[in-house]
C-alpha cells in the first residue's frame, strides 16, 4: 500500500552517540534510488533469513524528500510502499516510531545514503540495544560499524496517499462531457458546471484580500486572467451545446425521404 510521507529521521546525534548533519539529511533525499539500492522497512533494525518469521520485511521506501522543520532542524520525510502486516501494526499503536540505517559514504558517490528503514517501539528499544553492541564488536563488518543508526522519532498513524484531484478546468470539462441524451441530466450538468466556475471565483476574491495585502497584486492578476479565458472556453462550449440532441432522420423511400 502506497502511503503518504512520514518523517523518518532528524538531524541530530544517533543512537550510539554520533550524529546526523543536516547535509546529511539533503544528500539522503537527493541520492535515493529505489533502483540503485532500495530500502526496506525491517523490525526493530532487525533481519530474519525467513520470510515468515517476526523479523521478515515489512514494506519498502519508495522516495525521500527533506524540509526545515519549526525548529531550524533539517528532517527527512519518506514514502512507503507497506504490506498489510506494517499497516496492522500502526493500527495496533504498535512500533510507532522510525528510526534510520544511513550509510556515510555510500559506494560510488560518497555521499550519505539511506540503506534501511525501522519500526520501533522507543527510541532506546531492545532492538536497537542490541544493534549498538552488535556493531561495536570487534568481529563486526568495517561496513557495519561505519553504519550510523537514527535515534527514533515517533510518526503518527500511517496513512494511505490521497489521490491527486482534479484541476478545476478538468473538473469543469468533465461536468459538461457526460454522453447522456436526457435534457433533465445535460440541464443538471450544465448547472454544475456553471456553479464549479462561481465557487472557483469565489475562493479567488477571497485569495485576492489577501494577497493584495502582501503587495502580490501582479500574481493575482494573472490569476484572475488566466480564469476569465477557462470561463469565456466554457461559456462558448455552452453556447454551441444543444440542449436536446440531433434527432435522427427517418427511414422512408427512395423518392419520399423525410426529415421531421
């Protein structure tokens, strides 16, 4: 299930007492590419060679983008494609917060790189405990300690993605486009359309007060405009619409053919 972004990470120390830089952060949502490394969403940073045990992947991450959050901090924000069993546990409350796997210097480019996603109870949880004394072993992979891991941050419940709406000449085009043959339905069609058209113009004059107030007059202009020219396209649709359709000429003889 393809979700909506979720922060994921914040700029800051991580859990064994380094820290994430806010370049970091920018270089993770720039570099990531399912297709050159995809993460995958794991438990508790833990990972199971079945694919029925507790530990098994729980989704993948689609895309990451970063933003400023109110305080100054760089954060990551990350899309997630969830099985049913990620999305049973955030209806649960359960492992409610993400914390990061980032790569420093990712082969290739050098740069950060996020190589894995984790749910978590709390952000000194036994998983990643146990990941801390893992990677600090001296018989650990020089890979896997080089490895900085997220202090968790808590997400709220996860949420499929909206689809994308239509575009208010769209949604209008589509109001009058209907194939129907009834002129009750073409009235009603007509109707709506035409009170798409005064409720866009509505929240445009409500917009202007606004703007005008911060000096962005040219802006709504343009604005005001580029609608007047969708109007003029609907009204002249309207114009050359029949209210009824065309009827058919009848069927007769070759030497007395009728139109009525």
């Amino acid at each position: 299930m393809k979700l909506k972004y979720h922060r994921v990470a914040r700029s800051g120390p991580t859990i064994d007492g380094r820290e994430i830089t806010p370049a970091q952060i920018d270089q993770m949502a720039a570099s990531y590419n399912p297709a050159k490394y995809p993460a995958r969403v794991w438990l508790e940073h833990l990972r199971s060679m079945l694919p029925d045990g507790a530990f098994r992947a729980y989704g993948d991450v689609l895309s990451l983008k970063a933003e400023t959050d109110a305080e100054g901090a760089r954060v990551l924000l990350a899309q997630i494609d969830a099985t049913p069993d990620l999305m049973n546990l955030s209806a649960a409350r359960q492992k409610v917060f993400f914390s990061i796997e980032m790569h420093p210097k990712f082969p290739g480019t050098g740069e950060a790189y996020m190589v894995g996603l984790s749910v978590t109870d709390s952000p000194a949880s036994l998983g990643t405990e146990m990941l801390t004394f893992a990677v600090q072993s001296p018989n650990a992979p020089t890979e896997a300690k080089d490895h900085l891991y997220s202090q968790a941050v808590e997400s709220d419940a996860l949420a499929e993605e909206e689809p994308e709406k239509p575009g208010f000449v769209a949604r209008v085009m589509e109001l009058l486009s209907s194939t129907t043959k009834t002129t009750e339905t073409r009235n009603a069609q007509t109707q709506a359309g035409v009170l798409a058209v005064a409720e866009e113009v509505a929240a445009l004059r409500t917009a202007t007060d606004g703007f005008a107030a911060k000096g962005e007059v040219e802006t709504v202009a343009a604005a005001v405009a580029k609608l007047s020219a969708d109007v003029e396209a609907v009204v002249a649709k309207l114009s050359n619409t029949p209210v009824a359709p065309p009827r058919s000429p009848a069927s007769g003889s070759a030497a007395n053919l009728t139109d009525c």
